[in-house]
C-alpha cells in the first residue's frame, strides 16, 4: 500500500539544519572580522592624526617663540619660558595623552620628547594603538 505522506524525513531536517547553522557561523564571522578591521583602521587613523596634531602644534609654539626661549623638563612636562610671560606647558599623562597648557588633550601618544642644543630643537613623537603598532614622527627646528 502507497504512502502518500507528505513533509520532511527527522534526517532531512537534521541535514538542513546543520547546513544552516554552518553558513550562517561563517556569515557571522565575515561580519565580526570586517567590524574588527573597521575599528582597528579608525584607530590607525586616530592616532596618526593625534600625532600630527601635537606636532604641529608644538612646531607653531616653537616658531612664535622668541629666539631665547628655553626648556625645562619638569617630571613628565616639558615647560617652554618664553619672554612674553606665558609659558607653554606640554605634560605627558596616563592613558596614552599628552595635555597642552593643561587644557587640550592629545590621544593615543604614547611618548613625546623635547631636546634643545645649541642650534635647534628637536621633537619627537610617537604615537600607539593597539598591541604593538606605533606611529613615530621627528621634526628639527631652528627657532
């Protein structure tokens, strides 16, 4: 006698359901590897604008200096005496951030150095996000 049952065998459904399951952990982790991606680019290109930033902003005090200003180092914070009775203070702090005259915050610095001779000025900044990934620039002065 014919069966004329219709519908889906448990295997069927076993096998179907498996297939799913495995198609959609893949489409999952394409998403989470392109979000993972995105975000490590946005940091990249975080950090490398901070460090542009406060160094260019340090390059621009440095030039509207006079020509006798000088440098102390005072703990983690370069001060810049300049003749005009205000003083520009750069301070490393926690975190990964520099302050400028304890007000602006750069992120993402991981160090940021000053060294005057005789001739010129000298600033260094490096920049990190991540684990290990740095982004370093240096820049000599004349003031």
């Amino acid at each position: 006698m014919p069966s004329n049952k219709k519908g889906f065998t448990l295997l069927e459904l076993i096998v179907t359901l498996t297939i799913l399951v495995i198609v959609l952990g893949a489409v999952y982790m394409m998403i989470v590897s392109t979000i993972n991606a995105t975000q490590s680019q946005r940091n990249y290109a975080q950090t490398q604008q901070s460090v542009r930033t406060l160094l260019s902003v340090s390059e621009q005090a440095v030039r509207r200096s006079s020509q006798d200003m000088t440098i102390q180092v005072e703990g983690d914070c370069y001060i810049w005496n300049r003749n005009t009775g205000d003083d520009i203070r750069f301070c490393t702090l926690e975190n990964h951030r520099v302050s400028y005259n304890d007000s602006v915050f750069f992120d993402y610095i991981d160090s940021f150095s000053i060294n005057q001779n005789n001739q010129e000025i000298t600033i260094h900044v490096k920049g990190v996000y991540g684990n290990d990934t740095e982004v370093s620039k240096t820049t000599s002065l004349r003031p």
